[in-house]
C-alpha cells in the first residue's frame, strides 16, 4: 500500500517487497526466501517498516483518503447518525474528537471503527469461558456476544464511502495473509501453519481524522492533563497494522528500542506495517511490538489515516511457538509493565496461553469515553 508524499531523505523505517508472496505471483523459491528473510528482519527490528509489492492501485488509497476527508468535513448531526456512543456494546462507529482515550487521556483526534462482520457459527463463544480464558457465561451474553456479532455502520453521505472502503478491506485481507506465509516461512514453519488461525481474521479498521493539535500543546502531557497526543504512545493488538496515511509529514512517531522516537512519513506507493500484540506472543518477542504514537502539530492540515487491523480468529489460541528459528534464540519474555498492559496479555508475559478475543475485548471495553461535551463542526 502507499502513504501519500514522496520523502527526499532516505527512509527511517526498513522497506519490504511483499510481491513475491501475493496470489497469483509468478515468482521463484529464491524470491520467496529472500522476502521471508527481509521480514524476519524489519519484524525483528524496528518492528516497523514500509510495505511495498502489494498490488493495491494508488489511486484506491488516495480517494479512501478523499472519502474520510469529505466525511469528516460533514457536519456534527450527520456524523453522529452512526456514533457508537448510542450502541457502545457494538464497538462499531463514529467518534467524536476526544472520545477515544489512550492511558487516561483524550486523544485529539475522530474515527468509525469497522469489523469483520461473522456469522454465530463463525465463532466458538465458549471458549472464552474455557481455560486460559474463563470468562464468566454471564458476561459473554451480555457484552462479548454484541460486540463479535455487531454489524458495521455507513454513513450515507459520501456517497461511494461504503463500496470504496469494502473493497479495500478486500485488498487488506489479502496483504494480511501474504505476510501471514512469509511469517511461516521466516520462522521455518510448515506451509500453511497460521491458516487455522487466521482463516476467520476478526480484523479492524479505523477511519482516522485528525485536526491539528490545539496550539500551544505540550510536548509530553502531564497525567494531570485532560487531552493527550492526537492519538496516544501504544502498542497494537493482533498482527499487522496496515496503514494508509495521507501526506501530512511528521505526524507518526515510533519508539526504537533505545527510547528514542523517530516520524514514520509517508512514502510515495508504500503502506506503514507494524507488529501487534499477538506476534510478540508467538514468537517469545523475537518479534517486537512497537510503541507508537501520532503527534498532528500542522496547523495548516487536517491529516487522514486508514488503519487496517489483520488479526487472529477471534476464538484463536495463541501460545508461544515452537520452531528451530525460535529456539535457536534471541527471543525474550514479554515485559509485565507495559502501559496498558491487559490480564491475558500479563498471563502470556508468564508462560501462558489466552485467547486472542479475550485480549482484543479488554483493550476495546477500556478505549473510550462518551462524557466529553464538544463536538467538532
């Protein structure tokens, strides 16, 4: 996929060519291998890198961006005819600016939220209230069941805004699974090993707009503060984040492991992939999920953003993996402190297993808070 702007420097981030792994390729076993490699890499470290071979047309990416543009310009009324504060058990929806909240803090920023809409017999429920997981019968009925069963909300207004943004999930799909078999072959995987994983994705999306920072924001916001960052420091939940960002520069920010924080900006023909949650599990942090956060500091811009999630299977049992890539090392355990850390991801920093829809729930019960007044115009 591409971000929108073309940087004159060399890139930060590392650069990689999914083609080789995308149906319908016509390619070599060398090509293969070489991509698995350079994945193993870029996962390793920095956990971020542009995704480039992916066969999605730039100029699909560029009106997504249009459509969100035009979206977010509607006014508050018709924006709020699909909000998610009146169905919040559904996880789907609009929101308005400073009603998701990362760490405690109101980010400056306003989305819909999509996901994969399954079937009753596309999930297994009750294994969430089997070990490793537990959660109680009582609480399945009543608040997991409408969020795995909800169903999406358009707007009607853009006009094309449902077709161009379900085709594009299409697409995303796809990428997310040629980047599911370069995993398993990076790791020296049987051929096909994460396919019962991840054959019923419960992926995410999230139509992003952000407003430029109120001027005047601090740098780094006290735990007293009301409002954050345009969108919080971290980390996501599954397995790859696949992002489409329009051409506002220095915007995204990402962590490297020693602390320091560099801009992810957007490069001509080229998505922005990062490592989840589930990948750092699986691969005993070989793999890193990386903190990452979205200062918008132009004032002169209101920057768009399209995030697609791809994801385990809701009921996915994720556990540590065995192979001889993982076992030679270096691996390490999960850190028990992170920030918004939830119960089962604690469990697998531990040695245990979880379910990757117990995870994905706990981090979206605790992402939002409707009380805030103003709404953007």
């Amino acid at each position: 996929r591409r971000a929108a702007s073309s940087a004159a420097a060399a890139p930060a981030l590392p650069v990689l060519d999914i083609a080789p792994y995308m149906p319908g390729a016509a390619t070599s076993a060398d090509a293969r291998r070489h991509a698995a490699r350079s994945l193993d890499a870029v996962c390793r470290d920095p956990g971020f890198f542009y995704l480039v071979g992916h066969g999605v047309p730039e100029g699909e990416v560029q009106a997504l961006h249009t459509l969100a543009k035009d979206f977010f310009a509607l006014p508050a009324a018709a924006k709020e005819a699909i909000a998610l504060s009146r169905h919040p058990e559904t996880g789907r929806g609009y929101q308005r600016l400073g009603e998701n909240v990362t760490l405690g803090l109101r980010d400056w920023h306003e989305a819909i939220d999509f996901y994969a809409e399954v079937s009753e017999d596309g999930v297994d429920l009750a294994s969430l209230a089997r070990p490793p997981a537990e959660l109680s019968e009582p609480a399945l009925s009543r608040a997991v069941r409408p969020f795995v069963f909800g169903r999406n909300l358009w707007p009607t207004e853009p006009a094309d805004f449902q077709r161009a943004f379900e085709a594009h999930f299409t697409h995303m799909r796809a990428v997310g699974l040629a980047l599911m078999h370069a995993m398993a072959d990076a790791l020296s995987l049987p051929a096909g090993h994460f396919e019962p994983l991840v054959d019923r994705s419960f992926w995410g999306t999230r139509v992003i707009g952000y407003p430029p920072l109120p001027e005047g924001a601090v740098a780094e916001p006290s735990p007293e503060a009301s409002v954050g960052f345009s969108c919080g420091e971290h980390t996501d939940y599954g397995c790859w984040t696949i992002l489409a960002q329009d051409s506002t520069p220095g915007a995204l920010e990402v962590c490297c492991a020693d602390g320091t924080w560099i801009a992810a900006e957007p490069m001509s023909e080229a998505f922005v992939v990062n490592l989840g949650d589930m990948l750092s599990v699986w691969t005993r942090r070989r793999y890193r999920a990386t903190p990452h956060r979205v200062r918008q500091r132009r004032q002169d811009r209101f920057r768009t953003a399209v995030a697609f999630f791809f994801e385990p299977n809701f009921d996915a049992l994720i556990k540590p993996l065995r192979s001889p890539a993982l076992d030679q090392g270096p691996a390490g355990a999960l850190q028990h402190d992170t920030p918004g850390m939830t119960a089962p991801l604690r469990r697998a920093a531990s040695g245990g297993d979880l379910i990757y829809g117990e995870h994905l729930f706990a981090k979206v019960s605790s992402n939002f808070d409707f009380s805030v007044e103003a709404s953007p115009a």
